[in-house]
C-alpha cells in the first residue's frame, strides 16, 4: 500500500500547535472581554472585573508572543505551501500581534480607571 504525502511533504507540527494555541488565546481574550462588558452592564463585584482584566492582560501578552513565534515560523519553516498561503498566514499572525497590543493597551488603562483618582 503506497501512502500519499501532498505537494512539498508535510505540514510542520509547530506551526499546527503555534495556529491552534494562538485561536485559543483569541477566543480566551474575546470571553474575557466580552465579560468584563457584561459585568460592567450587570454590576459584577470589583474584583471579579478586575480578575477579568488580569486574564485579559495575560491572555494578550501570551497571544502576542505565539504570534510572533508564528510569524517568524511561517516564514522559516518548510510547509510545502505556495507563497500566497504563507503571505496569508504571516500577516494573519502579524494582525493577531497588534490586537494582542490594543488588548494589553486596554486592560492596562482600564484597570488604571478602575482603581480610581487618588485624592
């Protein structure tokens, strides 16, 4: 029996676990978000929105490290894809790195809110 590989041999199984790891960290950053939203709109306690600020920080912090690890990976590593499949997926990790940015920007200015004007 003759086993069939694609064109230009297989898939890396880094840049598999780098896309899926960065899907998750998205996802994680978006439930964060989108309860520390209704949290606002339903009166959670403060420490549960500041809870949900810190996951969000973090959860950003990691998305945008992945992303630069997927970056420079897409490029690096043989995948055996055309070249427009690997443009796609450099500026798609290079897209999820700059909302990794704006969603640390966020948590950081509204944790700062949060925590009030000293006077």
């Amino acid at each position: 029996m003759e086993m069939h590989i694609p064109e230009g041999g297989p898939k890396p199984i880094i840049l598999s676990a780098l896309k899926r790891l960065s899907f998750l960290l998205f996802t994680l950053c978006l439930i964060a978000l989108f309860f520390w939203v209704v949290g606002s709109l339903r009166d959670f306690l403060d420490e549960t929105q500041l809870m949900l600020l810190f996951i969000l920080r973090y959860a950003a912090i990691s998305l945008g490290l992945v992303s630069l690890v997927g970056c420079v990976g897409s490029l690096l590593l043989p995948s055996g894809r055309k070249a427009p499949k690997v443009a796609f997926a450099f500026f798609a990790y290079l897209f999820l790195a700059a909302l990794s940015v704006v969603a640390v920007i966020l948590a950081e200015s509204l944790s700062v809110l949060s925590a009030g004007v000293p006077g």
